[in-house]
C-alpha cells in the first residue's frame, strides 16, 4: 500500500482529486491504525517525495510533518537520507 498510493499520485495525474483525496484519507487512516512507526514513517515520507515531485510544496510539508516525530524509529531505513534532503529543501 505505501507504494502504490504514491504511484497512484503519479500515474494518475487525469483522476478525479475527490477520489484520489478519499483513497489517500483511507490509506492514511489504515497506515496510522497501524501504530507501527516504521510503516507511518515510510508512507509519510513516501508521500512527502511525491508531493514534492508534483510541486505541492504544502502537502509535502504536511507529510514532512507527518513523518518526523517516527524518524528515530526509522534510522534503518535506506530512506532516511531522503528525509534530510528534504527537510533542506523544504
């Protein structure tokens, strides 16, 4: 599901936003559900990556948000350099 929601976002760009926004509401609300810092973390910043890859500087900051508060518990994930990068840039 991390996956394929922020493929969703990207191959997507011609479905409807209100779908699109209520798929995302789902899977946030199954990934935060979940309690597992690790899964939070990695959905968040996997969203974090597209949002800034589509120019949505505002969502992606929102996901940066998301996301921080489970950094340490995500230091072995390869992704954690991404997530510096992107607080740089952001």
């Amino acid at each position: 599901m991390l996956v394929e929601r922020a493929l969703a976002r990207l191959c997507n760009a011609d479905a409807s936003a209100e779908r699109s926004a209520s798929e995302d509401a789902l899977a946030t609300t199954r990934v935060l559900d979940s309690r597992n810092p690790q899964w939070i973390y990695a959905y968040a910043e996997s969203q974090m990556m597209v949002s800034i890859l589509l120019g949505d500087f505002e969502i992606a900051e929102r996901w940066r948000q998301m996301a921080e508060p489970h950094v340490l518990s995500a230091t072995a994930l390869i992704s954690i350099a991404a997530m510096v990068i992107v607080v740089l840039l952001v």
